[in-house]
C-alpha cells in the first residue's frame, strides 16, 4: 500500500523527535512512542498482540487469555472488596483484549455482587474497538474512559498495566550513573549514555556495566489514583519484584524485555513498533507512592497464593482436563506462579482484610 504525502513511520517520527530534542531523546519518552503514539506505536496499531500461539498472529499471552478460571477467581476478591466499601462500580485499566473485563463481569453476575457499571480506562483506540465488540453483551453497563477521572468510587483492576509504562534506563560504568537514551544511528537507532542525577533506590554494591530501570511514571500514576480513590480499592497483577530483589547486584542487565510472536528479547531498538517493550514492576516503590499518597498496602503475595485464596481449587474441581491443565500454568512456580505477583490498596480510612491475601502475604518483605 502507497503511503499519502502526509503520513509517516513510527521510526521517522521517533527520529523527528530525536532531532528536535537536540540528538538525545531520553527511553521512557523513546518507549511511550514506541508503545503508544497514536496510530503508529505497538499498542495503537492493528496488530493482535494478545492469544495462545503465535500461529495466531499474537506475540504473548496473558492470564485472562490462558484461562477463564483467571478472572472467576480474581472475581471473588473483587466481590469481597465490592461488599467491604459499598461499591457497586469496577474500573479495569488497560484492558488488553476485554477477555479479562468478560470474565469478571460474568462472574460478579453470578456471584450477585450487585455491579452496576463496568468502566475501563484505554488509551489505545484500536484495542477500545476490540474491547467494545467482546463485551457489547452488557451494553450500556460498560463504558470508556479517555483518562483518570477527577474522583474514583470503584474497585479498581489492572493487569499486566505497571510493566508496560515506561522507565528510564540507568548505566553504572563504576564511578558513576548516567541516563541511557536513544539517538539516531542512519536508518535506526543506538543506546547513548549522558551524565545524570539520577540514580536507583538503593545501592547495593552495584558492579561497573550494570544497566537497571526506575519507575517514575508507574508511581506517578499509583499516587494520583491515590489522590483519587475515595472509596473502594485497588488491584494491581504484574511480574515484579521487591526493592531488594529488583536491584540485586547480580542482575547487571536489567529486566527491559520484548515479546514477539512469543518470543522474548532484550533488544528495544529494533523492530520498534512491532513488538512489545516491558520491564518488571518495583513493587515496593509501588507500595510506597500508594502509602505516601493515602493509600494502606491490604496484602502483597504471589499470583498462586493469592488465587489460592481466592478458591481457585474449588473452580478447578469442576473443569476440564484440558482447563486444569492450562490454569496450573496460572499456579505453577516456573509458569507464573510466582513470577506474577499481587498487590492491593484501599484508602487509609476504609482498610478491610482482603481475602486474597489471607495466607502467604509478603507485605513485610516490600
């Protein structure tokens, strides 16, 4: 297909930036248009990304997507959590593909938790159209939200959303930090390091080449939902790590990750656009933008513990083989079972003992 005189690539309009910025262009801002300029970068194109297989054309697969038991057990927190503040609203951020926001709404139904209004916060157009083709059964229960509302009474969920906002990149070259940015290399693009104040959390004997992330916008955005939940609570499911763990002196290189076609690399700079750009969450700078912001840490755990809980065994008695079989992967400790981890946060007035987190919390390890 010709391209009109007015349009362009994503890789010419990343370069366009690079210049304008004076040849350095610092990664989060190089990951936010590889992931989400509008029409161009990975999330708000055509694309499918999320499915089972690549022979799908998808390039990774969520939970929501690997089973249904997912969301029915997730459901029975958020039912609880409905009960405990008097919410009769959930709020889903980043809702992929809508297979999770189906399999809660259905669930909540069945468990008559009393919901009244479904609302999803998309900044992909493109995924917003697929979002309201898969769940146009509940009609008007369901709505769209361009961005963060002003005040939030509503049980909030987020899957998979931390990992995918984007981070700056620190390099330690054994004397010092600097801020790892992107520059214009002909057709492509390179990794070039300038001097900065920044620096990671902590600092744990740090060895020369280690390359690691900080998560200004995902906290940024923790403490203003924060700012903003006034009654309910909030459910964040992510791969992730504890302060501590997150910046090992063993992990020189990292956590920055790409999926395509459901293969994993470390190479952001190519393919842009193309394929998926993620880096592990923090959670205890997570925890801790929730708490300096208003908000107490109901529980942290492991994805398997926290379905555990939430009586995913008793779903699982009356499934298939073939259903047993891929919700294991949900629980298994190579799969996702302890990868995926869960934190919850209510507003510091209205805090309850959240199922999910009744045995196995980890809060004391953030």
């Amino acid at each position: 297909m010709r391209r009109g005189a007015a349009e362009v690539t994503l890789a010419e309009r990343i370069h366009a930036e690079i210049a304008a910025a004076g040849g350095w262009l610092p990664f989060d801002r190089f990951m936010a248009l590889a992931l989400y300029e509008p029409g161009l970068g990975y999330y708000a194109g055509g694309r499918r990304k999320f499915g089972a297989m690549p022979s799908e054309g998808s390039d990774f697969v969520t939970a929501p997507e690997m089973s249904p038991l997912f969301g029915r057990t997730l459901a029975r927190q958020l039912a609880q959590a409905m009960e405990a503040s008097g919410c009769r609203e959930v709020m889903e951020f980043g809702a992929g593909s809508g297979a999770l926001a189906a399999q809660l709404i259905a669930e909540l139904d069945a468990l008559g938790a009393g919901l009244a209004r479904y609302r999803i916060v998309e900044l992909s157009a493109e995924l917003r159209q697929r979002q309201r083709e898969r769940l146009a059964h509940w009609g008007e229960r369901v709505d769209w939200l361009d961005s963060l509302p002003d005040e939030i009474e509503a049980v909030v969920v987020g899957n998979e959303v931390l990992d995918a906002m984007p981070v700056q990149l620190l390099a330690f070259d054994g004397q010092a930090w600097r801020e790892r940015g992107v520059v214009s290399a002909g057709e492509g693009f390179a990794f070039e390091d300038r001097d900065s104040m920044l620096r990671p959390p902590v600092d744990t004997g740090f060895v020369p080449g280690t390359v690691t992330e900080i998560h200004p916008q995902a906290k940024a955005f923790v403490g203003t939902l924060a700012r903003t939940l006034r009654r309910g609570a909030a459910f964040f499911i992510d791969y992730g790590f504890p302060e501590a763990e997150y910046y090992h002196p063993q992990r020189r290189g990292g956590t920055l990750m790409c999926h395509q076609g459901h293969l994993a690399d470390a190479d952001p700079l190519v393919a842009v656009g193309d394929k998926d750009i993620t880096a592990h969450v923090n959670f205890t700078g997570i925890a801790l933008a929730g708490q300096d912001a208003g908000l107490v840490v109901l529980g942290y755990t492991s994805q398997a513990n926290f379905l555990l809980n939430c009586g995913i065994a008793d779903l699982l008695q009356g499934a298939s083989l073939g259903e047993r079989a891929m919700a294991h992967r949900l629980l298994a400790e190579h799969e996702m079972g302890e990868l995926f981890k869960v934190i919850g946060f209510a507003p510091l007035s209205a805090p309850f003992d959240a199922l999910g987190f009744e045995r196995g919390d980890r809060s004391h390890k953030l």
